[in-house]
C-alpha cells in the first residue's frame, strides 16, 4: 500500500574532474571586488557550449560560470580562495590556464586534479635544461611532505612530474610544447604558483598519519 508520498527523482552527482591538459589561455579582462570578487575572463572556448554552473580551473582552481557571452565568462570568488591562492593579485590583462571539466570517457591526458588548490609554491629558480626549462620552487611547509620525486603535482593547472625533492624545495622539467601551450613560458623568479598535491598521495598520508586504521 502507498503512502501517498511524492515520487523523487534521485541523480548521482559525480565530483567534478580534471587532467592538468591546459586547452586554452585565458585573460583577465575585469576584477570587481566585493561580498565576492567578481572574475571576467575572456577566452577562446565556445561559451555557448558552457552551461551556468558549469566547472572550469583557472591557473588550477575550479571555479564556477555564474554569467557568460561571446569569448568571455564570469566567475565569482570567494574571500578564502583569494587568501589560499595565487588569485589576489590578478588584474586585467593577466593571462590564466583554463581547463574545462573532464566528460566521462575523455582521455586522461595528465593525472586526476580536483581543482582545490593546496597552498601556493614559490618559483627560487628558471635554467635552460637542453630544450626544456628547469623549474626548481619552494613549497610551503605543510606541503612539501606530499611531493615525492617521479610523483604529480599541478601547478597553475598544468600536471608535471616532479624530478628530485629535497626538503621544501622540488624541481620540475617544463617540455617546449608546454611552455607554449600554457602561462608558464611568461614567469619568472619570484612569482607565485598554485600548487595541488596529488590527491593519492593526500590519502596516502592520511592513511599513513592513522596507522592505516
């Protein structure tokens, strides 16, 4: 016998994902502080294809379209976000890595980015190394036990390998062809990048930390 209750619809929600492929560069063309800031980015995706709501990283942060037109969409970002990555200083004109959302049967061309940036690493160092280039950044404290030499890291949005670990200081090798394809090919020195750790080995640790209980 029916109890006269509402049938429901349930839909399985899946988290949102990405591979660290950077498929387009972004620029900045409005920041309008507030409650939240508001972030235009324009760019040469097909926005009509973009739904509202829709996930999309930019330097490796998973954002949310909350308005769109042609060759621009917006984001809006929260006051922590500004304050745990790299975003606080965008201004327009600056120029981002964009990565829309991984679709279920998609190539995983890097490795699994959630998009929740960890912290910020500090690029000490940029060499020649034959065609590549030579990243040697400092991580921050709490981070630098979560990279490990041959494992992942994103930084701005872009999956590397990293080559060697030493302390809080790691090195990664930048190809010619993501040097092009990405922001990284504009930075220097000094700058700032999003970083986010892999997520195995997040769990891993985690795993580690409570004696696998």
């Amino acid at each position: 016998m029916g109890l006269g209750l509402p049938a429901f619809r349930y839909r399985r929600i899946e988290p949102t994902m990405f591979s660290g492929i950077v498929t387009d560069i972004g620029t900045v063309r409005a920041v309008a502080p507030g409650g939240t800031t508001r972030m235009e980015i324009a760019t040469g995706y097909d926005t009509g294809g973009i739904a509202i709501g829709a996930s999309i990283t930019c330097a490796g942060c998973c954002l949310s379209v909350v308005e769109k037109g042609a060759g621009w969409f917006a984001a809006d970002v929260s006051a922590e976000t500004l304050a745990s990555t790299n975003l606080g200083t965008w201004r327009a004109g600056t120029r981002v890595n964009l990565e829309r959302a991984l679709r279920l049967g998609d190539e995983l061309g890097g490795h699994l980015v959630m998009g929740h940036i960890d912290g910020v690493a500090r690029i000490a160092s940029r060499r020649p190394d034959g065609d590549s280039l030579r990243f040697v950044l400092e991580a921050p404290q709490g981070l630098a036990r979560f990279i490990a030499p041959k494992g992942s890291v994103a930084l701005d949005g872009v999956s590397l390998t990293v080559n060697e670990v030493e302390g809080r200081i790691f090195g990664v090798n930048i190809i010619p062809l993501t040097l092009r394809l990405t922001t990284f090919g504009e930075t220097a020195p000094g700058d700032s990048v999003n970083l986010e750790i892999d997520i195995l080995a997040r769990y891993v640790a985690r795993l580690t930390a409570e004696g696998g209980a």
